[in-house]
C-alpha cells in the first residue's frame, strides 16, 4: 500500500514536503538525515539545533489540511 506523506514545521504547522512511500515505518526514519536540497537540509539542521522534529505523519497530514 501507497502512503502519502508530509512533513510539517512542528513551530508554525506550515507544510514543508510532501512524499510517497509503501515502506512508512523506514521512510519516516530516513528523513531524520538531512539529505536533499540545501533548504531542507537547512531546515532539518534548524530542526535539530532547536530540539524539535518536524510532524511526519499521516494522520497528521489529515489533520493539518482539515484546519
């Protein structure tokens, strides 16, 4: 099964990317090194300077575009 995928700045709820994957449980994990464009890298290096991760969930996903 497809899951479609966003992660979210966890301080302004603003989305950031948007992926797909049939392998959620080791995908999700795989963007916790910053890899990818130089803004994602810089905004994952944000992240992690500020103790923070971005909200990388489904469910998530849904909530936030219901608001």
């Amino acid at each position: 099964m497809t899951t479609i995928y966003a992660l979210l700045d966890p301080r302004t709820k603003a989305l950031r990317y948007i992926g797909q994957t049939r392998l959620w449980a080791s995908r999700k994990s795989a963007h916790a090194t910053p890899t990818g464009s130089r803004a994602m890298s810089a905004w994952g290096q944000d992240l992690k300077q500020h103790n923070l991760k971005p909200i990388r969930t489904p469910e998530q996903l849904a909530a936030q575009l219901a608001e």
